[in-house]
C-alpha cells in the first residue's frame, strides 16, 4: 500500500556521546531509509551534552496550560515528540537502568503533558489517546547487565504515555534491541564489533532495524486505521486530539 502522507518520526540518542547508542540508531534509521512503504520524515534528536534538569514537583504546569516552568532543552524536545507519529528512542544502559537525562526527560513529559492538550479551563489530567508507536533500542557494557530493566522501564513510558510499544521478531529481538559490547566502554566499541562480525553486534543491529521497522510499520497502521475510522471516533475526547492532526 502506498501513501502520501509522511509518517513522522522522531529519533532520540539519550546518550551524553555519539557512541554505541548513536551508531545502533543509525543503523535503525538506515532500515527506515530502506522502506519503500511509506515516505517518511525523520527528525534526529541527540541529548549529546544538552541540559535536562529533573522534575522539581512545583506543579506549575497545572495553571500553565501543561508548560513545564523550567525552561531547557526539555521544549524542544517535547515539540518534537509532541508532532512524531513514531518514537524511536537509542539509550545507554546505566547502572542497570536508563540514564538520568532520558529519565529527567520523561518525568516532566509525563507530568507537564497530562494539562497540555485541552482548551478549556479549569484542566484536569487528561492525556489523551495519542497511540504513538514506540520503539526501544538500548545496549550496555555487560551480558546480563539491565538491558531488559531498561527496556521495561521504556515500555512503561509508552504504556503511561497512551502509546504502543512496539517489539522486532523473535530471534533477534525480544522486547526491543538490546546489545552489549563485551566489557569495552569505547565509544565506537559496537561499531568495531560488528565490522569485526561478532555475532552478538550483529544480532543487536538487526534487532535495532527491525524495531524501527516495525515502529514505523505499526505508526502507518494506527493513521489509517485512525482515518478509516474517524467517523466512529469523532466525538471521543480521547481521540479529539490525533484526529485534529490527521494530514
Ligand atoms: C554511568 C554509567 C553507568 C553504566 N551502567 C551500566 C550498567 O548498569 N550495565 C551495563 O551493561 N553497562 C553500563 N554502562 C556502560 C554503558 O552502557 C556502555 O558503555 C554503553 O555502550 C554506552 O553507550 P553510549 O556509547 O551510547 O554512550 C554504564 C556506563 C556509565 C557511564
């Protein structure tokens, strides 16, 4: 099936460096380059040495009409991920978990967003159904060191965030990609394993390609199905919001 209509996605690096999670979502972005299924438009976001500060609980948001009183690289961000259809996010594993940027990040997304999209006053947390399909790519230093408790974590977000998460295939990826670089902590330490052909690298790469594949796959699924059923949703407070920025 062929449409005009561009699924956007955006591509987040939630690492400090241009290293491993970096080189991952590359090559995840090379697979959606490769789709002919669909035009596509990528907006690529690198956390890179960017300030996230963490949430502070002032609750401002609530009489700001969902802006988060702490003025960062937190908006552009949130406007990027605001207008993406897809959401490919690349992280580091620290300290068998996701790092503290990504997590600042998503705290305030979460929060601020709940009193962002409605009109009318008084607010109250709504966010709606936004259906955004979401993909995960993570790797680590070690075997066995928290690539699942981080995909998890990721998966939760989507969940909170009313989107999908969406997975690979079986073999290569379970619940995301995840790969691990043998104990090196170099930059380019994935990179060099998989020119090497190291199997475990070539897994991660292929698992990353197939998540951003089905990402975008899963994105065009939700629009048309969004677009065939608009007259059933129409009415829905839910839906009020995707369906006013259906192109
Ligand atoms: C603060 C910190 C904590 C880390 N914790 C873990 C960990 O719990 N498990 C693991 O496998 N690797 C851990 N690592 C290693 C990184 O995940 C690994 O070096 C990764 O390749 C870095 O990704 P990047 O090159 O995209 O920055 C940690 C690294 C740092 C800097």
């Amino acid at each position: 099936m062929k449409t005009n209509s561009p699924i956007k996605v955006l591509a987040i690096c939630a690492s400090p460096r241009k290293g491993n999670s970096y080189f991952l979502l590359e090559k995840a972005l090379e697979a959606v380059e490769q789709l002919n299924l669909v035009p596509t438009e990528v907006n690529r976001f690198h956390f890179g040495q960017k300030l996230f500060a963490p949430c502070d609980a002032c609750m401002k948001h609530k009489v700001m009409q969902g802006q988060c009183r702490i003025k960062d690289s937190f908006q552009p961000l949130r406007d990027l991920w605001v207008g993406a259809d897809a959401v490919l996010y690349a992280f580091p594993v620290y300290h068998m978990g996701i790092p503290g940027q990504l997590k600042c990040f998503i705290d305030r997304l979460g929060n601020s967003l709940g009193y962002y999209f409605q009109s009318g006053e008084p607010r109250t947390f709504h966010i709606p159904r936004l259906n955004k399909a979401m993909g995960f790519i993570t790797q680590g230093a070690h075997l066995y060191g928290g690539q699942d408790l981080a995909l998890n974590y990721m998966i939760n977000h989507a969940l909170l965030m009313r989107c999908i998460p969406v997975p690979g295939d079986l073999p290569a990826s379970y619940i995301g990609a995840g790969g691990w670089t043998g104990g090196q902590a170099g930059k380019s330490s994935l990179e060099k394993l998989f020119e090497e052909k190291d199997r475990d690298a070539s897994n991660a790469v292929e698992a990353a390609q197939q998540v951003a594949r089905r990402t975008v796959e899963m994105a065009l699924i939700v629009k048309e199905g969004l677009r065939a059923a608009r007259h059933v949703f129409d009415e829905d407070l839910n839906y009020r919001y995707v369906l006013k920025n259906l192109d």
